[in-house]
C-alpha cells in the first residue's frame, strides 16, 4: 500500500481544507513545488495533487502550479485532480507528464465521460468518489446527491478505471482517524482499487489500512498528518511495506514480516 502524500493547490498554494470548505483553509507553504521535492526527498512513491479552484470552477486554475511540481519532480508519478471536466484537459495534463488525471464531479454528471476517457486513455483515468454520510458529493464537494457511493463505483467496474480514490468528506482534515469500514465498503463494492483518503492521523490509521490492503485497498492519501507532524511520511511508508493482515501472514508463514 503506498502512502501518497497530498498537495492541495488554492490560489498558487500549498493548503488544507477541514471538509473541503474553502472558507477554513491553513496555507503550508506558497512554494508548492519546494514542498513536492521535499515529499520526493523523505521517499513518497506518488503524489496526489488536487486543484481546489479548479474544482469550483469547473475548470483547471493552478496550471502554473502544477507545471512547477511535474518539472521539479520529473521522476515522481502524479495524479491530479479538480476541474476535469473534458477530453482536452486530460490531454494536456498527461502531454504535461502527469501520470493520472481524476475525474470527480463529471464522473457523477457525465459517466459516458469515464467511459470515453478510459478508451482513449487506457491505464490514466482515476475516479475520484467523494462522500458524505455514504452519498456523493460533486463540485468541489459543495453538492451531495442522492446516490451512494458504492453504487457509483459499481458503475464503473468494466469501464477500465485505474484506481478509485474514496474520500470521506466529514473525516477529511479533521485529524479524527481514517473510515477504515467506509473503505472497506468501496473495496468490496467492484473490482476497482480504491485509494483511501480523509481522516489519516498518525501510524494507527496507516496500519488499519494496511491490514485490508489484499481487499485492493492499494493508497493512502495523507494531507495535514504529515504537514503538521503527526505522521512522518518515510516511517509510515516502511510501515505499509511490512505490515501484513493476519490472513495474509497464514499463507507466509516462512516469511516472518510483522502484522498488524
């Protein structure tokens, strides 16, 4: 399971939101690049990048931004999303060097969209379900619908979908631990692998994940724990590396691994 750090851009910063309001934002850093290269630095695998006016917008805002973040780390796979909204956008993220592009709110309005997009870009297109209370929430989470998200993800199941990057909105930036159930919920819900995000507080919560990583959960996308220290990214990393659920570590018995 990878731990991927998290880089939220508004307004050309580095911030985090509480439930994805943009009214109670904290600002780490106005050097969104820097901070990308310091995530490389301390061993993340992959970034998640999101643009928050972007995803208000309907549209891509922080393109300088994330530009300076692919180019200061070219080695590093990126996936991006907020304000996916066209074939066009993703061309020009993905010509950019962006590994991923995540379709959120259009996956919702749009889902002959993901369908169109996976076609044409086969192994790039992440979904992004975000939810509240279980039901999806759209345009920069400022919209809940009626749908659950473990339907939406069904939906998506023969599409082609890398990944489906599950965020519960009440946990997120709020330090209160990860929804491991809820995950888990998404996981067994379609074949998809799910990326787990909001919530992520400390080592705990990476070793809850972990210990379900065989139901395909794959990431954990940690925000606020590592910008405020509660969670230091290369430990958490190693922990994920070595951590087995206990049905795991039955089938390797001569591989004495720690478990969580």
């Amino acid at each position: 399971m990878l731990v991927i750090p998290a880089i939220d851009l508004k307004d050309g910063q580095c911030v985090r939101l509480r439930r994805g309001l943009m009214e109670d934002s904290t600002v780490f850093s106005d050097d969104p690049a820097g901070t990308a290269v310091g995530w490389a630095e301390q061993g993340a695998r992959r970034l998640h990048l999101v643009d928050l006016n972007g995803a208000f917008e309907g549209e891509p805002v922080n393109g300088a931004a994330i530009e300076a973040i692919v180019d200061a780390v070219p080695d590093l796979p990126v996936q991006i999303g907020g304000g996916i909204r066209d074939m066009a956008t993703i061309e020009r993220y993905l010509k950019r060097g962006v590994q991923w592009v995540i379709i959120g709110t259009a996956a919702v309005k749009d889902p002959d969209f993901v369908h169109a997009a996976c076609r044409a870009y086969p192994g790039h297109i992440v979904v992004g379900i975000d939810a509240k209370s279980g039901r999806v929430a759209t345009d920069g989470w400022a919209e809940v619908s009626e749908m659950q998200a473990t339907v939406l993800a069904r939906e998506f199941e023969a599409a082609g979908v890398s990944a489906i990057v599950y965020t519960d909105i009440d946990r997120d930036g709020m330090m209160q631990g990860v929804n491991v159930e809820a995950t888990r919920e998404m996981a067994r819900a379609s074949s998809i692998p799910i990326i787990a995000s909001g919530g992520i507080t400390n080592a705990d919560d990476i070793k809850a994940l972990a210990a379900h990583a065989s139901e395909g959960i794959i990431g954990a996308i940690t925000g606020r724990a590592i910008y405020e220290g509660t969670l230091d990214l290369a430990s958490a990393q190693r922990l994920a590396d070595d951590c087995w659920s206990v049905a795991d570590a039955s089938r390797q018995a001569d591989y004495p691994l720690p478990r969580c």
